[in-house]
C-alpha cells in the first residue's frame, strides 16, 4: 500500500527502519553503560561513564526516537491508522510497544542522571536484567511488523 506517500513510501520505510536499528542499538547499550556507570560511582572513571552516557544521548538517542517517531506516524497515517482501516490490530500492538520502549529510555536517561548525582540505587545484576527489555521488546515488534498476526 502506498497511500498518500506514493512512490516516497518505500523510502519512508526504509529510512524508518535505518533510524529504529540506530535507536535500538542505542537503547541496548545504554544500560550497559549504567552497569558500569554504577560499579564505578566514587571513582573517577565515573565521570568517563556520565560522559559516555550523554554523548549516547545527545548524538544516537535522542536523534533517533525523533525521527523514528516522525517516520513512524507517517507509515501509520499512511496506511489509514486513523481511516478506520481494517485488520491493523498489529499496528496498534507494534504501537504500545514502540510507546513503552520511548518509556523505557526515559527511565534509563532518567537513572543515567541520577548515577550522575551519585545515586543509584539498583544491584548491577537488576541493570543487566532491565538491560534486556529492549532485545525483548524489538522482537516483539519485528514479528508483529512482518507476520502481521491480527
């Protein structure tokens, strides 16, 4: 379906997929970076994990979520996600994950400022577990972009 992007579609789609793998491998290194930001707290290699981190931020995440998200709602739109379109149940579904992974980097940017304070208050071993929520996350969302299950 080419909708009102015509012949733009499959450029919208690929760029859309370009900026996801940019934004999922930012989304899987970060926690890696806050397991080791928070092993090191009260040395100073601390401060080379907070640089790190916004560097992270300012130059793949924050990029990346945007124009994920601007690409994003036009493939929906584009697909007629507000016409009422039948059988987009996984769009809706792909949708709430993409809107708890955007939550999820929020939490970590978040932590990732409070460990810039000094104050983290997860184990390490919890970092590494939420760590995995991204990679969970993605193939959710991938089996729901290609199967299209409902």
């Amino acid at each position: 379906m080419t909708g009102f992007l015509g012949t733009a579609y499959l450029w919208v789609k690929a760029f859309h997929i370009i900026f996801v793998i940019f934004w999922m491998a930012g989304l899987f290194l970060l926690p890696r970076y806050l397991v080791h930001h928070q092993e090191a707290l009260g040395t100073p290699e601390a401060a080379a994990w907070e640089k790190r981190e916004a560097l992270l931020r300012r130059m793949i995440l924050g990029p990346s979520i945007g124009i994920v998200w601007l690409l994003g709602i036009t493939l929906a739109l584009n697909v007629g996600l507000l016409d009422g379109q039948p059988g987009l149940g996984w769009l809706h579904a792909k949708l709430l994950l993409v809107f708890a992974l955007s939550g999820y980097q929020g939490w970590a940017v978040g932590y990732s400022k409070k460990l810039a304070h000094g104050q983290g208050s997860l184990s390490p071993r919890r970092l590494r577990i939420l760590g995995e929520v991204p990679a969970l996350a993605v193939v959710l969302v991938v089996v729901l972009a290609v199967v299209k299950p409902f």
